[in-house]
C-alpha cells in the first residue's frame, strides 16, 4: 500500500509479510485522540493497520504462533 503525502511531497509504503489483510481507518471525531494530538488534526491522518481478518483470520492451536511483519519507508514524490 502507499500513500500519497502531496504536503510534505513524499510517497509512504506499507510493505507486510504475512498479512492479507488492510484496515485504513481514521479516528475522525469519534475516538480519543492522543493528548498531543490538536483536534483539528483527525483531518489530516490515516491509520494503515496489517493483520489478517474476517475471511483471512488465523486460528491457532494452543503453543503455536505466527509471525507478521511490516516495513514502512517514504521517498519523494
């Protein structure tokens, strides 16, 4: 996934591993935002979660794990 910061003129990659599922959401006027957070900012954010949900869960058997891994990196535009 990228995404498009024409603001400060850079594009920001969402690469996973393991994952097939992607939640983007915003916390809009709905949510708590963060104590650092103006609360005009909800206007200009996005949250790009990785996981595998819904038809992509994983059920795992007690003792067992998996692994998922994201990379994140940004180039101008």
């Amino acid at each position: 996934m990228e995404i498009r910061d024409e603001n400060l003129k850079r594009t920001i990659r969402v690469e996973k591993f393991n994952s097939k599922s992607t939640v983007v959401w915003n916390p809009w006027t709905t949510q708590k935002l963060p104590d650092d957070f103006d609360p005009a900012e909800h206007k200009h954010m996005v949250c790009v979660e990785s996981g595998n949900l819904k038809q992509n869960k994983i059920s795992l058997p007690p003792g067992k794990t998996t692994n998922l891994k994201v990379v994140l990196s940004s180039q101008p535009l």
